[in-house]
C-alpha cells in the first residue's frame, strides 16, 4: 500500500519513466504470449521454446530498463530521519522493487488484454481477424502458462531492483560537502573485461553466422527462417561488453579533454565526464551495441540477401529493445544533470558565464560521440561481417 502511495504522489518525471516501464513491459508479455501462440498452432515444432528464447533479449532490455528507472526515483534515495521511522535503505529498496513490480504487472494486463482482444476472445476479431493465425485464435489457451509468461517480467524486474539497490557493507554513509581540492577520481575497472566479453561476442555471432550459411538456422519471431540461438547469446554478450566498457571509456574521454593545456571549458567537460562515467557509461555502451545489432540486422535483411523481410513481432521486438535503450540513457542524463545542479549554482555565484557551462556540456557530447560512434561502426561491420559472406 505504501508503495502505491509513493507512486501516485511520485513527481511527473518519475511517473512518466514508470509508465514508461510499463509499456515496455506489455511489449515484452505480448512477445512471450506470441511464442505460447506459435506453440499452441504448431505443437509438434521444433522451434517453439527457441522463438521463446528470443525474447530473452526484449526481457532483459526491459529488466534494464525498469532498474534504472528504480535507481533514479528520488523516493529510493536514503535520508536523514527515514531510518527512524523503519524506511532504512532495506526498506526503501523494498519499496522501490514494489514499485516496480506495480508497474510490471500493470504493463503485463495491458498485454493480456491486448493479446485477447487480437485473438478475438473479448469482443470478436478486429482487424478482419489478420492477427487470428498469428496469434492460434482457433485454440484454446492454457492458463497457467499465460499466467506463468506474465509473471515472468514483474518477478524478475522486481527481484532484479532489490538487487541492485540493496544496502552493501561498507558503503560509506553520505558526507558534508568538502573544501579542500578535488582528488583524481577513480577509474573504473570494468574496460579490460568488457574488451574480451566484447571479443568473445562476436566470436560467438560469427559462430552463429556460419551456421545460418550450413542451414541450421533458428527461425526469429514473425516468420523470419533465418538467425541462429547462438545469435541471441552473441549479441547478449556485446552488450554486456559495450556496457562494461563505456564507463571505463568515458572516463578516457574526460581525461583526454584535460590535456594538453586545457582552458576552464576543457577542464569543465573532461571533470564531469570523468565524474559521471558509471552513471553516463553504460547506457551508452548499451545504446551502441543497440545500435550495431540494428546496423547488422539490416545487413541480414538488406536487398540481395535473399532473406525474408522482418515480421511484426521482429520489429516489435526491436522498438522495444531500442526504446528501453534510449530512454535509459535519457534517464541518466537527466539525473546527472541534476547531480550538478548544485556545483553549476555554486559556479554562476562566482561569476562564470552560463555559456561557459553550456560549452562545457556541448564538449562533452562531441567527445561521447567521435568516440562510441565509430566504435558502434566498428563492432557492427564485424557482426555483419559473416552475414554477407
């Protein structure tokens, strides 16, 4: 109840990014429900639980998604005076996975809703019934796997918020503001792995590649009789490794915006890069495996590759996985913005110009962008790279 109450008294943003969450999550559920339907009509297919498995890569986007999401809500932040009133930081992640799971389950009616109406068992079948052999409308559906398929999001996506903001020991408890000059801030430590799961990613794509081309290819959701189980396994592994290196390469741009006799924007960019690596990072990193997984589909499905067009559940599930991207990385400029608001006030009472900041923030994205750009050109021309052989 108290995890309700928070939520309609959250402030618009929040709001807006948990429904948001749930949109994304009955994107994710109608996915799921597609795959019982395409069992259901083919019960002695081969590829049913393999059309299922493909949508582990929607799942996990909007897992995603729904934690970040959680870790910027203002409510799930400890302060003073809550621990006295039994909301410590234990309680408080208990609430922000409460909140999450409301807006899952909320985003996994809204599916079943829509998936019923579409097989015509509300209201009869819309759309001249176009959707009724997609969908199995002639067979009956078994409850507890509808069941089970819907819960999977709001569970997983809720366990998964209590995970990542649970208390750890020996975190340090928030300080005062310091006057003495800034330390050299940490680097993060995550580059050298993301390289080889980066390497080991398309290692495995390519491997998947080579046994699209002998024919023992996976068919993908929508129709689509090309792809292989190993594809989703491959692409998974470059994302992991695109997001475990965008911190540490974010905190290389910021440190090359510092040298070489930088002036005060210079110096201003590279230390909100630096500062900021974790929390701009990985969603940047996420965004450009994103972004090179779309640059190789269109390369499988391209003119003259004598591969099917894309159905609607494929580029369904590609809206999907791309918007829970985007709007990630949204979500995490938004909050670092706000995370600098104080030392932007602090700095215009000193007497900086506003252009100064602005430069200072126009940098910032350059430097983002001549970096994880070409990097995004790089990583997609090597996975599309056995697809045109």
């Amino acid at each position: 109840m108290l995890a309700l109450r928070l939520t309609r008294g959250a402030h618009p943003f929040v709001l807006c990014g948990r429904l948001l969450v749930a949109a994304a999550s009955a994107g994710t559920g109608f996915l799921m429900l597609s795959a019982l339907s395409h069992a259901l009509a083919h019960p002695g297919a081969s590829g049913a639980l393999l059309r299922l498995a493909w949508c582990v890569v929607p799942l996990t986007a909007t897992v995603y998604f729904a934690v970040a999401m959680a870790r910027n809500d203002p409510a799930t932040r400890p302060r003073e005076g809550l621990s006295s009133v039994g909301l410590g930081p234990a309680a408080l992640a208990g609430l922000a996975a409460a909140s999450t799971a409301l807006s899952s389950l909320l985003g996994s009616v809204v599916a079943l809703l829509f998936f019923l109406h579409l097989r015509g068992d509300l209201t009869g079948l819309p759309f001249d019934g176009a959707a009724a052999g997609m969908l199995a409308a002639d067979q009956p559906l078994p409850l507890a796997a509808v069941l089970t398929l819907l819960a999977i999001v709001p569970a997983v996506a809720s366990l998964a918020t209590a995970v990542a903001l649970r208390p750890r020991a020996g975190r340090p408890a928030p300080t005062a503001p310091r006057t003495e000059p800034p330390t050299p801030l940490p680097v993060p430590s995550g580059l050298p792995w993301g390289v080889a799961l980066l390497a080991t990613g398309l290692a495995v794509e390519s491997w998947a590649a080579g046994g699209t081309s002998r024919g023992d290819g996976v068919p993908l959701p929508g129709g689509v009789e090309s792809g292989a189980l190993g594809g989703v396994l491959g692409w998974l592994l470059t994302a992991l490794g695109l997001a475990l290196a965008g911190p540490g390469l974010t905190h290389l741009c910021g440190r090359v915006l510092q040298s070489a006799k930088p002036g005060a924007v210079r110096l201003l960019a590279g230390r909100g890069l630096q500062e900021e690596a974790t929390r701009i990072g990985r969603p940047v990193g996420v965004v450009c495996a994103v972004a090179s997984g779309a640059l190789a589909s269109a390369t499988l499905y391209g003119a003259g590759t004598g591969t099917s067009p894309a159905g609607p559940l494929t580029a369904l599930g590609g809206v999907l996985v791309a918007g829970c991207a985007l709007a990630t990385l949204l979500s995490a400029g938004v909050e670092a913005r706000r995370s600098r608001a104080s030392a932007n006030a602090a700095l215009l009472r000193l007497g900086a110009p506003a252009s100064a900041l602005r430069n200072a923030a126009a940098l910032r994205a350059v430097a983002l962008i001549a970096v994880f750009v070409p990097l995004t050109w790089a990583v997609a021309t090597l996975a599309a790279a056995p697809l045109r052989g």
